[in-house]
C-alpha cells in the first residue's frame, strides 16, 4: 500500500495561520529554483530578517522568500519540480508548493488592476487590497483547475507521453479548463483535442495541489466511447492502450496520475481518499 500521495493523508495545513510551535522558511529565485540547505529545502527561519507567511502545517509556521543573493556556504540551487519530486513528504511539498504561489501572487499583484494605484495585504485573508478608497478592489491568489484523467477500455488504460517527460515514461491525460467550462466538459473536450477520442462516464477521483503553474488537479476516471487514437503531435508525441499488466514507466507515486493508476490497478485503497 502506497500512501504517499498527498489527498490520502490528514495533515494539518492552514494558509496564512502563523500559530506554529516552529518555524521554517522556503527561499525560491526568480527563475523557481529552490534553495536547499544541509537539511534540505526547509531552512531555518532565521537566515533572513524579512518574510511572508505561507501558513502552518503540521505544527511548522512557514514563511517565503525571494533570494536573490548567492547560496551560503553548503546551500545550492535545486528546479523546483525536481526538488518536489525528491522531497515527497507532505511537510516539504505543501511548503513548497503553497510558497512559491505565495510569493508570486505578492511579486505580480503589487498595482491594482483595476485603477493602478498600489494594493496592501488585505488583513485577515490571503488577498490584497487596492490603497484607493473608491476602488478598494480586492483580488486573490490565482487558482487554475485542471482535469486528469485515466481513461480506461475493460483490461486496458490510455497513457500517454508528453515531450518533456523521461524517456519511457507515460501519464494520464492533463489540460486546464477554461473559463465557463464543467470538469466534465473539459475532460471531453481536452480527450479529444490530445488523441481524438470520445469518452464516457467521468468519475471524480480526487484532487492534488500542484505549482506548475497555480494548477488544482482534480482526478478523474473516464471510460473510451468511441474512435481511434489520433495524437496531436505537441502536446502528446505518444499515446497507447496498455494492458494493465504490460505498463510502461510511470510517474512518481506522489503524484495524482499515479495514485489513478494505482487504485484502478487495485493497488491503492481509495477509502484512504477520504481520510482528509
Ligand atoms: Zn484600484
């Protein structure tokens, strides 16, 4: 039993709370890399004098920041997509995930867009507000949903692979919705768009936070309705039906994609699911 995907676990996370019996400090480049320490991206909170709250989790009150300096002696820089995929505890993935987008949604919301005029912290929430009085626009953190989905035809599940991923690797289909769409509209039309078949039966999963970028990933299962595949050659270079005994590689267990694989294969108990 696999339990490191994040939606199995009750961890205590509460965004902009900063009531922790500890404290840690994530610091990011301008270009997401990470800055990890002798213990890893978790540093000590008081490398640096100025900070903002990302929230507490599990006990741990967590603040962000932008370094722009060169590592101290023994820091070095790490991508943040591969510093979240080696550090796959909770603690790590939420900090680092909830405190990049923090920290960018400080960095790019620093004018009202509305009147020009410059936005405050809004107190109480994770907002900002815009210093003019007749304004006064409020805006938030920019969540972006995404659907994923594993589709499935009896014995057999659709993978697929993009042209930044490892050599061998597949995943389940990804896209992000647009404005006015249902999941389940989104799920139809982004099956089709990446490798031109008609699915059915959409049945909601689970969902996963994930900074690349602002994403919401909601897991969905789906069953193939009709037509051949046909891959749209950019965004998908590859896409098979695999018997679920013939699987290629697949993504790290931390991930969403493969907690849908996981529990269709029957390897994943999905009454962890709901233990949040
Ligand atoms: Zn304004």
């Amino acid at each position: 039993m696999n339990s490191s995907f994040r939606g199995d676990l009750a961890i205590d996370w509460w965004p902009q709370s900063d009531q922790g019996t500890s404290a840690a400090l994530v610091a990011f480049s301008d270009d997401r890399q990470v800055l990890v320490g002798p213990n890893g991206p978790m540093l000590d909170a008081s490398l640096v004098n100025q900070s903002h709250t990302v929230g507490t989790i599990s006990g741990v009150s967590v603040h962000c920041v932008r370094w722009s300096d060169v590592p101290p002696k023994g820091y070095q820089w790490m991508p943040l997509r591969a510093c979240i995929l080696s550090h796959p505890d909770d603690l790590t993935f939420i900090a680092l995930s909830a405190g990049i987008q923090r920290l960018e949604f400080i960095e790019e919301h620093r004018f009202c867009g509305r009147c020009g005029s410059a936005n405050h912290s809004n107190p109480g929430d994770s907002g900002v507000r815009c210093s003019d009085a007749d304004c006064a626009l409020v805006s938030y953190p920019r969540i972006s949903p995404s659907v994923i989905v594993l589709v499935t035809r009896g014995s057999q599940c659709l993978l697929a692979r993009s042209p930044r991923f490892e050599p061998g690797m597949y995943s389940t289909l990804a896209g992000f919705l647009e404005a006015g769409e249902s999941a389940e509209h989104a799920i139809r039309r982004e099956i089709r768009e990446e490798v031109g078949i008609e699915v059915t039966r959409p049945r909601y999963f689970a969902t996963q936070s994930w900074p690349f970028k602002n994403s919401l990933m909601m897991g969905y299962f789906a069953e193939w309705a009709s037509g051949d595949i046909q891959v749209d050659g950019v965004e998908i270079v590859d896409a098979q039906w695999f018997e679920a005994d013939k699987l290629p590689g697949l993504p790290p267990a931390s991930s969403i994609s493969r907690a849908l694989i996981d529990t269709w294969l029957g390897q994943r108990d999905p009454e962890l699911l709901t233990h949040l």
